[in-house]
C-alpha cells in the first residue's frame, strides 16, 4: 500500500489543527482519534457499500460532482428510491 498519496493532506490537517492544541501531546491525541474514527466510518457496511458505488462511478466517468456523489449516497440509502414526506 502506497502512503505518499495522503501525506500532503495529513500535513494540511496537522498544520490547522496546531492552532487549536496546547502540545504535541494533545495534537497526537486528537489525530489518534481521527485516525479511529476513520478507521470505524470505514467499517460500517453501509459507508462501505457507498464508497464502493462512488468508486465505481469515478472508475466509469473519471470525475464527479458534488451533487453526483450526494445522488450515490441516496441511492445507497433508499435503494427504492428516495421516500417523500407528506405534509
């Protein structure tokens, strides 16, 4: 697995989250929970099932926007489509 691909933006994270943390100590702390709770988003089936469908849309179309990825996650969410509420 190839690690180079995430560093910039580790760095760009590290950076921003210096100007909220008192010590090194702290900052190693909130990255370790980042870190876990990226790992737990991952995890989840549904997350996944939704990480898979916009990594096959971008393997089709090579680019996507916004509002694409919000139409995956949908469809990932209400397979049968959307449910309306009626007021």
């Amino acid at each position: 697995m190839r690690n180079y691909h995430g560093h910039s933006d580790r760095a760009s994270a590290i950076d921003l989250m210096n100007y909220f943390v008192g010590s090194n100590e702290e900052l190693n702390a909130y990255l370790n929970l980042l870190r876990i709770r990226a790992e737990q988003l991952v995890a989840n089936a549904l997350t996944w099932k939704e990480i898979e469908a916009v990594a096959a849309a971008l393997f089709e179309r090579k680019h996507l926007t916004a509002q694409e990825v919000k139409d995956i996650h949908l469809a990932c969410l209400f397979p049968d489509g959307v449910p309306c509420i009626a007021i």
